[in-house]
C-alpha cells in the first residue's frame, strides 16, 4: 500500500489546525462534527481546545501533535499546511533548532541530504567529523552507512582536517554539518 494512502489528507488538516508560517506554531481550529464520534465529543472538544497552540515537544526535541489516532512531527503538518502536499521525503530544520518550524527553517529533503547537516556525534574524539586516529596517523573520510569514501591517511591533523573540508564542500554539505550539538 502506497505511504499517501496511509497519511491524513491534508483537506482533514486543514479543518483542524491552523499554521503561522511566520512563527511555525500550529493551533487547533474549531473542528466541524465529523471529526468525533457525537455533537457532544465535539463541542466538549471545541470548548477545551480551539484556537489553542497544539502539540506538545518530545523527549527529542522535535514538537509534535496527535490526530487522526496518529502522531504527526509538527514540522510535516507545518509543511504539509502550506504547501498543500505531503513531504515526500524527510522534513530538515536548516539551523539545526528541531522545533523551529517556521517554513523559512523547513526543507523537504531525501534522507542522504539530510545527513549533510548533521552536527557531529557525541562520541567523536577528534572534534572533526570524518578524521580519526589510526596509529600514528589521522584518518580523512566522508560517507554514511557502507558507503565511504577514504580521503587519504595524514601524519599532520591538520592535513586530515582540509582533506575532509574540501571533500564536504565537494558534495554539497551544509556549513552546520559536523559542527558541536
């Protein structure tokens, strides 16, 4: 079954929430009947939440909002609100702020783009991402998954550090990736 079956129609959205493209915030609308079950569910509803900001922020970070029996990423609602479709690929917060969901921070990228603005993990001990130490040597690479290209073995850190920066300028990187959380 096709994923566009399985999502909201963003008509239904529409009569449910509301989005400011200017602050990113989504609030509830007055939802019509058919939404509920009875009249009664629908103006206790009403009464409670209309024009109030929805969602909630996750343990991740990234704000979201339950509808339709399904939790949605506020950021593919905000996206899918204005610009009438679903996202069909992964929804990338440009500064990096996951629940900043104006839609001048908001871009619709496939997976491998969005791994291009990924600030540098945690675990990384050298401070740059893609150069480690190897022996005596610093490592330059640049890739995901099993999919890696290695740029050379350097005796000077410095000499890995160019290496791993041309290559990203190279294939498209945003000035964020690999940059402190």
């Amino acid at each position: 079954m096709s994923k566009k079956l399985l999502t909201t129609p963003v008509e239904y959205l529409r009569e449910a929430l509301r989005y400011e493209p200017a602050t990113g915030f989504l609030y509830w609308r007055k939802r019509p009947v058919s939404h509920f079950k009875s009249a009664r569910d629908c103006k206790a509803w009403n009464t409670r939440y209309a024009d109030i900001c929805a969602g909630a922020t996750r343990p991740d970070g990234y704000a979201a909002i339950r509808l339709a029996g399904k939790t949605y990423k506020a950021a593919r609602l905000a996206w899918a609100l204005y610009t009438g479709e679903w996202p069909a690929g992964i929804i990338d917060h440009i500064n990096g702020v996951k629940d900043d969901d104006r839609i001048e921070n908001l871009r619709d990228v496939p997976h491998k783009m969005n791994s291009r603005n990924m600030t540098r993990y945690r675990r990384n001990t050298s401070g740059i991402t893609g150069v480690y130490k190897k022996s005596e040597n610093w490592v330059a690479q640049i890739g995901s998954g099993e999919n890696y290209t290695y740029l050379g073995y350097f005796r000077n850190f410095d000499d890995a550090v160019v290496a791993r920066r041309t290559a990203e300028k190279e294939r498209g990187f945003t000035s964020r990736h690999g940059t402190a959380r």
